[in-house]
C-alpha cells in the first residue's frame, strides 16, 4: 500500500510538471513577444527610434532588423540618411521600400523632413511648400502615416507674429494636401526661440485643420515659462508623435512625461532620438526597458 501511494504521488507530480510545461510553451507561442508575459501589462503607447542619430548610417533592411532585434516597433526616417528613402526613389522603388515594412514587425510611422516655412522669401516659401507636397506623396507611397516639418528659427528683421502666422498658414496648406493622401502633418517643437511651445500652440491655431498636429521634441525649453505641465496642456489635444532623448538626462521629466501622455490616452509613438553606438541594439534593449520602467509595466 505504501509503495502504491509514493508511486500514485510520484506520477501525479509529474503530470502536474508536464501540465505545466505544456502550458507554459502554449503562452510562448501564443504571445507576439516572448518578453510580454513578464509585463505587468501591456504598454498603451508604442515605441520607436529616428534615424537621426543612432539609425543614419542603416539601411532599410538593417533597420528592420535592429528594431525587431530591440522590440521597437515603428521608425521615424530622416531624410539624407543612408536607408535613402528619398523623393528621387522610383514608383517600384516605393513599393518595394512599402512591402519590406509591410512584411515585417516594424511600422513605417513616418518620414523625418527639414522644411520649416520661416523663410520670409516669398519665393522660398513657396519652394518649400511644393518640395513639401512632393514628400508627402513619397510617404504616401510607401506606406509612412505621416511627415514631420519644423520651425527653425523667427527671422530677426520680421515681426514675429508675421512669421508665426505664415508658419501656421503654411501648415494649413500642407494639411489639407496630407489629409488627401491619408499623411498626417507633425509639427515639432523645434528652434531657436519657436519651440517655445505657446510659440508652436500659436502656429497650430492658425494652421487649424485636423490633419496638423504637434510631434513633443522633449526639449528643456518645455520647462520654459510657467513650466512643463502649462505647456504639455496648451497642446495636449495636438500631439500626434513624440521624440525623447536619452531617458536617463535627468534634466528633463521623461516619468512625468510618460505619465502625463498616458493619462492624456496618448496610443501613438514615442521615438527614441539618441545619439549612435557602436552596440545599438544593446543601447536599444536598454531603453526599451527604461521606457517600460519609467510607466511602472516592468
């Protein structure tokens, strides 16, 4: 009797043990990510990198890879750097750019442009304007959800308010041409003295067309004025992506951040902006991890 009942016990111990296993490799291989039934729960938000600096010298297919590699999700592609996605791309050159993203874990989120629309050169501005239309059809065909334009700077022998004005009048123009192909226009905050944000809620007032939003640039002039969560609130309603620097710059509130674009119901990207390593997707590993800390989903 005694012998049957260790033996029962032994075999019931290890049925529960196999039972166990099994199940265990049945949430392996149903989860998308092996890390995320470590998580506490899933992150609301999505996280992602512009080439600009960590990613300039890749191509698009080390792109990809790199960012599966690291668990980020989307990619912000600045133009001039090496993956070459760039107006002067064929429409087959396009398509085969749209199908590798396609065919892959990373979105395509959107395209990084340098136009900013201060110029008080009339001739310029209209230049800009156009090139501006013209990588916005880019993005379109290849997939990108949106293009990201820029403030630079207020010229110092026009009143600001013109410029301001013009910058907003231009971006109504750009949204409506966006809105057309389904690209959203992001304003980041950004510039000498033009990414103080009451300056970039002024443009996007006068731009005032649903396809324009903010990109937050996490830039220390966002403490600037009555402090950083005045100015989070004044575009709030208006972020539609977000750069952040390295997470650890204890200079700006990256926790408050997260806190407060969560709180917002904020479901786009954050994309890390960061400088170039010689071990980047080490460096990437790390700050996907200091981002889910930093949310409490660790």
């Amino acid at each position: 009797m005694e012998t049957s009942r260790r033996d029962f016990i032994t075999r019931a111990a290890l049925g529960l043990g196999v039972a166990t296993i099994g199940a265990a490799d049945r949430l392996r291989a149903e989860s998308p990510n092996p890390e995320s039934s470590f998580l506490r729960k899933a992150p609301a938000m999505r996280l992602g990198m512009v080439t600009y600096e960590i990613g300039k010298d890749w191509s698009v297919v080390d792109l990809i890879k790199n960012c599966e590699a690291a668990q980020f999700e989307g990619v912000e592609l600045r133009t001039t750097h090496a993956h070459g996605v760039e107006v002067a791309l064929s429409k087959a050159q396009r398509a085969e750019v749209k199908k590798r993203f396609a065919d892959s874990r990373v979105d395509l989120m959107g395209l990084g442009s340098a136009f900013d629309y201060h110029t008080p050169d009339a001739a310029k501005l209209r230049k800009d304007i156009d090139a501006t239309k013209e990588y916005i059809r880019l993005a379109a065909d290849v997939g990108a959800g949106g293009v990201k334009v820029r403030p630079n700077a207020f010229p110092k022998e026009v009143p600001r308010e013109k410029t301001i004005e013009q910058i907003g009048r231009s971006l109504r123009e750009i949204g409506e041409f966006g809105s057309g192909l389904g690209v959203a226009i992001r304003l980041e905050v950004h510039g000498r003295e033009t990414s103080l944000v009451p300056n970039i809620k002024a443009m996007l007032d006068i731009a005032d067309h649903k396809n324009v939003g903010a990109c937050w640039n996490s830039n220390d002039t966002d403490l600037a004025g009555d402090g950083f969560d005045a100015n989070f609130d004044l575009v709030k309603d208006k972020i539609n992506a977000v750069h952040m620097r390295d997470l650890f710059l204890e200079s700006y509130p990256f926790r408050r951040l997260l806190t407060r674009l969560n709180e917002i119901g904020y479901r786009g990207f954050c994309l890390a902006e960061i400088p170039a390593s010689q071990d980047p997707v080490r460096v990437m590993r790390y700050y996907r991890a200091l981002w889910l800390a930093y949310q409490n989903l660790l």
